[in-house]
C-alpha cells in the first residue's frame, strides 16, 4: 500500500488502540511509528537500523527487534531494544522466506540468557500453545492460527482464555 495509505490505516488503528487503552506498535516502519504517534516499532533484523531507530523515538518509545539466534538476540538487548521477537519456534507457512524451526530448547536458551522480554512467534497454534505457557516466554505472538481460522472471533477468545487460565486469570 502507498505511504499515505499507511500513514491512514495506521492512525485510524492507533486511534482505536488509545480508546480501548491498548499498545499499537508499528510493524518495520519508524517513518509511520512516528508520523501517527504510536507506541512503538517492530524491526526486522534488515530493517531500519535499531541504532538509528532509537535516536529518531526516543527513549519513551518501545523498539522491538525480530531476532533467530543467541547472537542476534543479545545484539538487539546490547542495542537498546525493548524486547525481541524470537522464532519462528515452530514450521509456519505465515513467511514465504521463513527460516527453519528453532525449536523450543533455543527458544528457553535466549530467554534464560537476555533480560528483555522474549515474545515467541512461528507456528505457534492451539495444538503448542500449552508448550509456550510452560516456557521462559514472556508473550507469543500469533499469526497464522488466527488469519486462518473460519471463525477469527472464536479462535481469538480461545487462545486468549488459554493464556489467561494459566496466568490464573
């Protein structure tokens, strides 16, 4: 879509965000983060550099950083990043160029060794969910299972339930 279509979609979403007092973060784009005030950006390992993306935010802006490795995880920690998006945990057909699976032992290994939140994504659906709970995760982002379910309400409701019944909620 065109930059000014970006910018549109992307101010009406931070707009319903702010009323309903939830987080909008801004997928690869710092130009768009910034021009609608959003909370935030998530940044591919070749995007916008973290560097640059944190003098243009500021500090009160959150940064997040995709990351597939212990190297890249701790650069994106030493580097200012708020938290990392780690994975894909699991096979996922949500990225064309997907990397391959890197398993749940990796996924605890990068939590046990950063300080910044790790939020798992790839594959992750109501058949692993459980396995996530379980882990050293801070928060899971998922795709795939949702997009791709005949009833995105419904799926939505109980994956979120799931979460909340382990956190005793």
């Amino acid at each position: 879509m065109s930059t000014a279509n970006f910018i549109e979609t992307a101010s009406a979403i931070n707009d319903n965000c702010k009323k309903v007092g939830a987080t909008f973060i801004v997928n690869d784009r710092v130009d768009a983060a910034i021009a609608v005030g959003a909370d935030g950006v998530h940044l591919g390992q070749d995007d916008f550099p973290l560097c640059e993306a944190r003098r243009l935010l500021g500090m009160d802006k959150i940064i997040g950083v995709s990351t597939h490795s212990m190297e890249e995880a701790l650069s994106a920690e030493s580097g200012g990043a708020d938290y990392i998006g780690f994975g894909p945990v699991f096979q996922t057909d949500t990225k064309k160029d997907a990397l391959d699976p890197r398993g749940l032992s990796e996924l605890n290994g990068i939590a046990r060794h950063i300080s910044i939140p790790v939020i798992a994504i790839g594959g992750i659906n109501m058949d692993n969910l459980q396995s996530m709970i379980d882990s050293r995760v801070d928060g899971v982002a998922i795709i795939s299972a949702v997009a791709g379910s005949e009833n995105i309400a419904q799926t939505s409701s109980r994956l979120i339930k799931m979460i909340g019944d382990s956190n005793g909620s």
